[in-house]
DNA sequence: GTCTATAAAGTGATAGAC
DNA sequence: GTCTATCACTTTATAGAC
C-alpha cells in the first residue's frame, strides 16, 4: 500500500493541506492563490490541482468549523459548558476553524459551513437554557462566542488579543450565565 | 455652479456610490467588481473610475465604520449607553459599516477601518467601567457587540437575525451590567 | 509522478472617439 | 461629459512533455 513513490506522494499531499490551511485562514478564500499555496508548501501549482481536484476541493478539505461537545444538564451548567469551550477556542489558533471563519463573509461555502455548524450547536444548547425565548439565548451565545473569538484572532483587538483565557472567561461568566437562564430585563439599570 | 450637466453628474455620481455601498455590503471588495457596480448604477464602468479614481478610493468614500456617541456616567450608565448603541445597530441595516465588517477579513483597508474605528471607542469607554481591567471589560463589550450584528445582519442566526432589537437588548442587559463592572468569578457556578 | 506551457476567463485601469 | 475598445495582468484549470 505504501511503496517510496505513495509515501512521498502522501507527504507533499500533507505539506499542502498545511500550507492551504495556513493561508485560507491568513488571506481567506480568494486572496489566497493556488500559486501560493503552492509556492508555501514547496510544491507545484499543477500538483495541487491534481491532488485536490480544484480549489473548492481544497478549501473544503482545509476549512472546518469543527464540533464542539453537546451541552448537558441544567442551565447553570449548560453556560459553564459553553464556557469552557470560548476558553479553548481562545487559548489555541484552530487554524481550519479560522481559515473558515475569515472566509466566511466572501465565499458562499464558508458561510455554509459556518452558518450550519452554528445553527445546529444552537439547536442542541437551546434545550438546556432557560425556556422563554431559548433559542434566542442560544443563538447570543453563539453570537458572544463568535464575537470573542474573532476580536481575539481575527481583529486582535487591544487588551483581547493577548489576554489570559481564563481572565477572559472570567469576565464573562457573569454574561453567559445572565444571557442563560437571567431574567428579561426592560431598563432597570 | 450647477449647470444641468454638473447636476446629472451629481446624479450619476450618488447613484453609484450607493450601488457600491449595496454591492460592497453584499459581496465583499473583491468580488463586487466595478462592472457589476456600475450595471447596478446603470452607469458606465468607465465612469466609475473617472468620477471616483481607483476602486480602493469608491471603497474609502462607500465602506465606513461610523462614530459612535462618547460614553459617559457612571459603568452603569455607560452600559445602558452601549445597549441602546447596539440597539440602533440592530434596527436598521447600516449598509457603509456592513460594507466595511464584511469586507474586513480579506481587504486591508477594510480591516484598518472597523480595527481603528473600535479600540477609539474601547478607549474612550474604559474610562467609565470598572477600573480592574477595564480595556479588556471595554474590549469585551466590543467583541460582544460586533457578534450581535454579524450574527444578525451577516450571519443571519436562526433567532437572532428576526427578533425585536427590543428583545435582544432585554437578554443582552445583565451581560452588558456583568462586564462593565461585575466581579471577577473564577468558577462558581 | 512531477512539472512546463498554455488556454480561457475575468479583473482594474487607460486612451481616445464621439 | 459619456462611452467604446483595449491593454496588461492575474486567476483557475488543463494538456502534454519529461
């Protein structure tokens, strides 16, 4: 199964992966060229077509926005849950979740994928948080998710940027467990 | 100073600006191209850049970020202020600053502009938040915000992108009060 | 298996006719 | 003032030599 030629094969085939995930998730879709994918993984354009069929191809298989794990239990802990999770999306650069969240607003299948893996961590959590208006919560808290993680490696905004994780999810805490299961608040401040 | 001519150019010129601000809103920099402007216009490519100079100048002129009003008063005050800000975003579709936020993970500009345009308005509100960490709590309540509206107007999140601004402020509002100035909680669920 | 050469299409920008 | 024609360039993708 695995003569010199395959082997060698699956090793340039794996430096391009890399190489394509480091640039989607740096320049985004089309600013990031197949010539300098290539050029990055030491390979030939022509190689890159051949093993991945065509630059959606590619994208496809470099981009990901991953699963995170099912919330359980009360909706106390479901925010503690949802909690932990930012605090790992923060502390590391998921470089295929990030190659598809730069890309998401310009091409159609970054959004897809975004878009979709939202919606269904949404619909799983929704049944975990407070009842009235559940899905709305739900989808505040992908929104707050979503919001820190792009100030943090896409934005790097000040004081964001290079925090600790933890003081990070520290200060929001108070927020995830409010918008979880807090009371609806007109203007009471 | 306003024959008829300057007039319709006048005409002409406002119609492609706001067909740039439509496309670049929808489409991003790169793929709203100055073909596709100007046959949204129904003007001539030609006169695009005759009138506006290169594509990155129509893009300064239609993709902005916008100023936000000064925060002032005491944390609680300053988060009512951020809360009724989020909410005039939520209401209408402010098409220069969505030109902008869709536009900033792949174009350079783009990025300058909201980047710039936030840590102002960090800066200027952790002056009137809880003095521990301040810039990160102001920089939150940014992050915090820039997710609602991508969530709502770019993302469209099942939930988030239907519902009464009203009522997301109201879910919102203990998690503006918690990071403007609620305590540091390491885990205590 | 790998790389060269090139095709086919689309881009921003420009020169010049009307 | 407006528009046609085109330049110069870049992109993905393909055909075929080595």
């Amino acid at each position: 199964m695995s003569s010199r030629r395959a082997e060698q094969r699956n090793r340039t085939e794996a430096r391009i992966l890399t190489a394509a995930r480091k640039l989607f998730a740096e320049l985004g879709y089309d600013r990031a060229t197949i010539r300098a994918i290539a050029a990055e993984a030491d390979a030939d354009p022509g190689l890159v077509m051949r093993y991945f069929g065509s630059k959606d191809d590619l994208f496809a298989r470099a981009a990901a926005f991953g699963d995170d794990d099912h919330v359980t239990g009360t909706p106390e802990q479901a925010a503690e849950q949802l909690l932990t999770a930012l605090e790992h999306k923060l502390a590391d650069e998921p470089t295929e979740a990030l190659a598809a969240l730069r890309s998401m607003f310009t091409h159609p299948d970054a959004l897809s994928e975004v878009r979709s893996g939202m919606v269904a961590r949404q619909r799983q959590a929704a049944g975990h948080l407070a009842p009235d208006d559940a899905d709305l919560r739900a989808g505040l808290l992908g929104a707050v998710t979503i919001g820190a993680v792009i100030a943090r490696h896409l934005l790097r905004l000040d004081g964001v940027a290079d925090a600790e994780p933890e003081r990070v999810t520290a200060l929001l805490r108070g927020a995830f467990h409010e918008i979880a299961y807090g009371s609806i608040r007109s203007d009471d401040a």
